[in-house]
C-alpha cells in the first residue's frame, strides 16, 4: 500500500538555523510533489510544488529537492524565524489523486 | 489570487441532523475540488474529488449516502453531512484546483476549513 513519511513528528531548532524536513515514500509514482505550511485550526497554505523532473526548487529562503530514486524529497528553510513555527505537510500527486503525509511540527525557538 | 474560501467556519449542530460545508474558489474556475477531513495532531484524509459536473469520485470506506457532495459550478462545491453523529466531528477542509490559475495547474488552494462539532 502507498505510505508517506515524513521524518518526525516534531522538529526543535534555534533561530537562525537551518531546518530540514524529510519526506519519503513508497508505492507511489508521483508526477510531482508539494509542500504546504498549516497553522491550528487553519487550513494548509501552498508553498512550493517540484515536478518528478526536477532536482530543486527555491523560493526565498526556502528550497525543495525531490529524488525519485531515492523516493524522497527534502525541505530546508534557512535562516528560520520563529514565525515559520507552524506543520509542514508534504503531498504526493499525479493527475487526479493527492496523499499527504502526516506532517512535521516545527518549532523555532528564538 | 487562488483563494479559497469555506462556510461556515465552524458549525455545532445536534445529532441527527444534516449540515451544509459551502466551499467557494473566489478568483478562478475549479476544474476539480476536493474534500479532507482532518482529525486532531492527523494529517488530512482525502474523502472524495469531485470534477464539476459529475459525480464526486469517494475514497475507499466514504460513505458517499452520508457525505454528499455537489459541484454544480465550477467555483461552488457543497459538502452535506446528513444524519451527523458525534464520530463525525471533525475539520473539514476543501481544496480546488483549476487550468486557469498561473503557473502549474497541479498546484492545489485549500480553504480556511470547517470546525463540525456534533452533540
């Protein structure tokens, strides 16, 4: 059956630093891959989104890799702030069908 | 632009009764709409995609005569959860998705969510 992990359930780290999120998968094909930022009681906010043939991504401080070989994809923010204290969701899809892992809990602590 | 928008934001009602989720996509035509349910510290559960026009497509063990969904328009998706049972408190939250937004028309916008609570 299809499965998405993501690294831990919760991840510490002091500000300034960089934090790095772990998504991997198994019996699953996707034509791209996206990660979303959700806030309590909010729903998830889109963030960058990866094709299956692309290695990388940035935005702003942020940056996505995607290895299909290795059937994981990496989440960096660099220079975090505690404002980026939030669940990061990663989402596998192709055409019709999206599956998100169970997300990571982030905490920046100043 | 690609906003999402859900009413009401949070909604108790009795046991036994229906309820109504209205999910609007506020500056583009959703092709596609999709309905999460997401519980406590869970990530989301997709219950079903509805493509504008047809019938909504439930994932397995959604019991479509309990969670109806209609997608009359392609900016307008509605979610009734009919006979609700305190089981099915919970955030209900849509996405949408459409060929007109820019860039990659894969990218998916989620509304604010639905707090239900049934007593």
């Amino acid at each position: 059956s299809q499965k998405i992990e993501q690294n831990s359930e919760a991840l510490n780290i002091q500000e300034g630093k960089t934090a790095t999120l772990t998504c991997n998968y198994t019996n699953y094909s996707p034509a791209y891959l996206q990660w979303y930022r959700q806030d309590p009681g909010r729903g998830p906010v889109f963030l960058l989104l990866i094709r299956e043939n692309e290695k990388e991504k940035r935005k702003e401080r942020l940056k996505v890799t995607f290895d299909t070989t290795l059937k994981q994809s990496l989440f960096h923010i660099t220079a975090s702030q505690p404002a980026d204290s939030a669940t990061y969701l990663c989402a596998l899809a192709n055409n019709n069908d999206m599956r998100f892992g169970a997300g990571t809990r982030l905490t920046v602590k100043p | 632009g690609a906003v999402v928008s859900q009413h009401p934001s949070w909604v108790i009602c009795k046991s036994g009764t229906s309820v109504k989720i209205e999910c609007r996509s506020l500056d583009f035509q959703a092709t596609t709409m999709f309905w999460y349910r997401q519980f406590p510290k869970q990530s989301l559960m997709l219950m079903a995609t509805s493509n504008e026009g047809s019938k909504a497509t439930y994932e397995q063990g959604v019991e479509k005569d309990k969670f109806l969904i209609n997608h009359a328009s392609l900016t307008l998706s509605t979610l009734t959860v009919t006979s609700a049972h305190p089981e099915d408190s919970s955030f209900y939250i849509c996405s949408a998705r459409g060929p007109g937004l820019a860039g990659a028309k894969y990218e998916q916008y989620f509304g604010p969510g639905t707090r239900l609570t049934v007593t």
